[in-house]
C-alpha cells in the first residue's frame, strides 16, 4: 500500500527523540511527507497541545501524524501502524518475531530516556555519571538482543522499525563513539549507514 499526503508534528528540528525513527522510516520506504517542526517550550508545551485537544484530538502530546483527514498519535503506535499500512518494517505472519521487534523498541525508549536525563537534567556531570554507570549495562543488553538472529538488524536479514530506534540512541550524545566497541552494534550501524534513502538522514548523526 502507498501512503501519500503524510504530515508530521514533532518538537524536535532534526531526526532526535521519538520522531526520528518515524522520520527515517519513512524516508527508508521513499515516502513522501510534511515534516511540522514544533519548538516545544516556545509553542508546543504554551500552545499547540491546547489547540489538538480544543480541535478533537484526544493526545496532547508529540508526535503526531496526519493522514487521510485523521490524526494519530504516540511515537510505536504511530510507527507500528505506517509499518502495517506499507506491508513491511513489522512481521505481519509471526507473533513471536513481532513481539520480540515491540520488545526492542520498548527497551530501546527505555535507554532514549535515560539518555535524556543524563545530558538534559543532569549536565555534564550528568553524562559523566551516565558514562560510568549506564552506557555499557545498555550496549551490553542490545549487542545481545542484536545477536538472537543471524544478520545486522534485530531480526536478522530483514530490517524492521525497531532497529530505527536503536540506531538513533546508540548515535546520540556520548554513545556515537562507543558503537565500534561492541560489534553488532557496529554491524547495524554498517547496514543502517549502507542504506540509500537514509543519506540525507544520516547527515544529522
């Protein structure tokens, strides 16, 4: 299925946080869309959240998309429903590949936030405190869940909407220039970066 007139509402300029992996994904399949960047304490947090509920929306919170006349919302359902409505990214005949892919991306949002705090509440000591007592523990956990299946991304062969999440965490902040150091990190890292339409993306990281 083709997915055209596709716009999407997020709070950070680039391919960051809970956005990019639908960003890249999208860019990955070829699909065209409207990227509305949102400042978050400027209009988002003042205003915008206000005006989707006033306007019927229920979620007051980014992202959101907007396709064919409806608007929804949350980052993995958002992901999970463009997946199925273009016939890849997610294993459509196999509920246990399916929930091991949730899986990797729910543990994948689990180190984004600890990330986050580390460098956006904690500072620099933050990040150091972060390097000391984090970075390894969640390298270690995904260069084992990257190695259940033969192959550079979580499912092995076949790149599925989770390995967009791990890409974008283990490329942020003080991760980037540990990814070598466990390899099959390293190994998606190499097939991620391999992938055409992601080129413009990859500029970001």
């Amino acid at each position: 299925m083709t997915i055209s007139g596709l716009k999407l509402h997020y709070v950070v300029a680039d391919y960051g946080g809970f956005g990019g992996p639908i960003r890249m994904l999208l860019d990955d399949a070829g699909v065209d869309y409207e990227y509305n960047y949102i400042p978050f304490h400027e209009e988002f947090l003042t205003k915008v959240r206000y005006q989707w509920v006033e306007s019927g929306h229920p979620f007051d919170c980014a992202p959101m998309i907007e396709l064919d006349g409806k608007r929804y919302g949350a980052s993995q359902p958002i992901i999970r429903f463009l997946s199925k409505k273009l016939g890849k990214y997610i294993p459509t005949d196999d509920l246990d590949a399916e929930q091991f892919v949730d899986a990797t991306t729910d543990y994948a949002m689990d180190w984004a936030r600890t990330v986050f705090r580390a460098k956006y509440v904690g500072g620099e000591e933050g990040l150091e405190e972060y390097k000391k007592t984090e970075l390894d523990k969640f390298f270690t956990r995904f260069n084992r869940i990257f190695g259940v299946h033969e192959g550079p991304y979580a499912l092995g062969q076949e790149i599925s909407y989770c390995d967009f999440y791990v890409y974008i965490v283990m490329s942020t902040g003080p991760n980037k220039e540990f990814i070598d150091k466990y390899p099959n990190m390293a190994a998606l890292a190499e097939a991620i970066r391999a992938r055409p339409n992601l080129k413009e993306a990859l500029k970001h990281f």
